[in-house]
C-alpha cells in the first residue's frame, strides 16, 4: 500500500472511531451570577392589554436619544421606557424605527425587548403602528425571559401621543 493511501486508510478509521463515540448532554448556562439552566423547560405565558405612551424627545433616560415613556395594562401591567436606536424614513412616508424597551411590571420585575416599529401615514400628523417586538431578557420573576410581543395603534406626531394594543407570548426559564 502506498503512503497516500496508507494515510487516507487511518484518517477514515479515526474519523469512524471519533464518530461512534459516545455523546454526552453538555449542560447549558448562561454566564454570570445567577446562571440560568437552558435545558429547563419554559414556562409560557400569553400576554395583552394597552399602551399609552408620550414621546418626550431626547431625554437623559436614554442616554441623550429620542424617548418615550408610558404605561401598559394587562397581565402584566406596569411603566415602560423606548429608547430610539435607529429611525429613517421610506419613500413611501413611512417612518421606521428600532427601540429598546425596559418594561417594569407592577412587581417591581422588569423585561426588555428590541423592536423593529413601522410608522405608515394615515392622515399625517397621524401614524398606524405595526411593531414587532423580541423579548430579550428581564430581573425577577422575568430573568431569562423570552418571547416576542405584537403592537398595533396610532403614533400623532404633533402631540408625541402613542395608544396600541399588544398581544404576545413572554417564556421564562
């Protein structure tokens, strides 16, 4: 047998016997203080209700960037700070912005999201929202969290007002 082939036979070998070894589970942790065990199954939850929410320009609440704050109802309930990311404008009219939102629950927990909000011209000053929103984490009862939340409502940008209802699902560990 020739080198080359000699060597092509023991690569395949190896590679057989490092295939057929046995898989261990790898245990999964977030780092940090509290590590959280991802092969825990999830605790789901539907969530809905309203948000009232008054844009308030830039603010020191979100380092300097545009800022709405507001309240939500439902299960859960509480106050909310968006932080703006990113804004543009389409063609079209349309405005799009990315938020930050730390939601804090009656409670005193909190979650947060990143949304993705679309603004479509109804009658400008008036705006229909679409947002998609990803849950992204949380403290208390909501660390871990994940899920998304869906909102739909009108933005006037004359008077900074926002009203949409939500509906979503927020999973915890």
């Amino acid at each position: 047998m020739t080198f080359l082939k000699q060597l092509l036979a023991l690569t395949l070998t190896a590679g057989l016997f490092a295939c057929a070894e046995p898989t261990r589970p790898i245990s999964r942790q977030l780092p940090g203080p509290s590590a959280i065990d991802l092969s825990a199954p999830l605790t789901s939850t539907n969530i809905s209700g309203h948000i009232a929410g008054q844009i308030i320009g830039p603010n020191q609440l979100c380092g300097g960037a545009l800022t709405e704050i507001g309240t939500f109802t439902g299960q859960p309930g509480g106050t909310f700070v968006a932080c703006v990311t990113n804004q543009q404008q389409n063609g079209n009219g349309a405005l799009v912005f990315d938020l930050t939102h730390t939601y804090t629950a009656e409670n005193g927990a909190t979650f947060t999201t990143t949304d993705h909000v679309v603004a479509a011209p109804i009658n400008p000053p008036i705006y229909r929202i679409n947002n998609h929103a990803t849950i992204t984490g949380g403290t208390g009862i909501y660390e871990g969290a994940s899920g998304f939340i869906e909102d739909h409502g009108t933005l006037n940008l004359a008077t900074g007002v926002v009203s949409v209802d939500y509906h979503g699902r927020i999973s915890t560990p």
